[in-house]
C-alpha cells in the first residue's frame, strides 16, 4: 500500500506551474489556486485541470459552465497562497477585469474558458475546458511550486 503524503512528497519533486482558475456566483468573483494544469489539444484548443472533490469549492468550480484559468507571474505567490484557503477574489488582493469570468490583473497569461467535458480520476474530476479567448499580459517568469515552496522558471 502506498503512503499518500510520501507519495504527495514525491509528486512535490516535480515543479509545476501556479495558476488561479476564477469565476463568478452570485455576482462575486471567487477563485481557486490549481497547479493541475495542462494543455491538451490546439484544434480545438482544450485545457485541462483537476478539482479534488472533498473541497470545499468544488461544487462551485465543477459546475461552473465559463472560468478562467489565469497563469500567475513570479511576483503573485502572495495572492497564490492566499486563494489556495480563500475563494473570495477581493480577500485574496487579486483585481481583475472581464464580464464572462474573471480575469486577474497581472497574470502572464488569462485562458478565458468554457467547460467542454468532466472525467472522474480517483479522487479528483478532471475539467477539460475549451478556450474560447486568451491573452497575454507581461512577459515575466512564470510562478512555479515545487517541494512546498513559490519559484519562478527560469
């Protein structure tokens, strides 16, 4: 049997990149820190990210039909850490723009996304979204994380 924080460490050895994946409910912009991010396919151009069901944001985010998964830059690990215990955007310190979902101001880059499809994987769903618009805001290091600790590439 496998230990799950031995293997939690050994996952930790891997650095990943830091993203916020936001939207709105009710009129509050509420978001999520993720570092299960990846691409999946340019045509169509599909993301994908994962939500561990015992969270307490997951029936927000799982059911959410539009977010954005915005990829934060080195100098964010403070608005990070924050939204990884806090889904209130405006208590997290991030600002943000955008009608469909919430795009954080300073991010590298801002994937403005609708769900496309949703599989279970253990004890996580894995989101696939379908980019529907991005951008890309400053050309700075990326933040990554890696044995429970903020970096940025390069």
């Amino acid at each position: 049997m496998i230990d799950s924080r031995a293997f939690r460490d050994a996952l930790g050895c891997y650095p990943t990149g830091v993203t916020i994946v936001s939207t709105y409910a009710g009129g509050v912009a509420l978001g999520m820190t993720v570092n299960s991010f990846a691409s999946v396919s340019l045509e169509p151009p599909l993301v994908l990210w994962s939500i561990e069901r015992t969270t307490h944001r997951y029936d927000l985010l799982r059911n959410a039909k539009d977010y954005a998964i915005n990829i934060l830059a080195h100098d964010q690990s403070a608005m990070a850490e924050l939204c990884a215990h806090e889904a209130n955007l405006a208590a997290c310190g991030a600002s943000w723009s955008g009608d469909v979902a919430p795009l954080i101001d300073g991010a590298v880059a801002r994937l403005l996304c609708r769900q496309h499809a949703v599989h279970s994987g253990g004890d996580h769903d894995i989101i696939i979204g379908e980019v529907i618009a991005f951008d890309t805001l400053r050309p700075v290091e990326s933040l990554l994380f890696s044995r429970g600790s903020y970096g940025k590439a390069g």
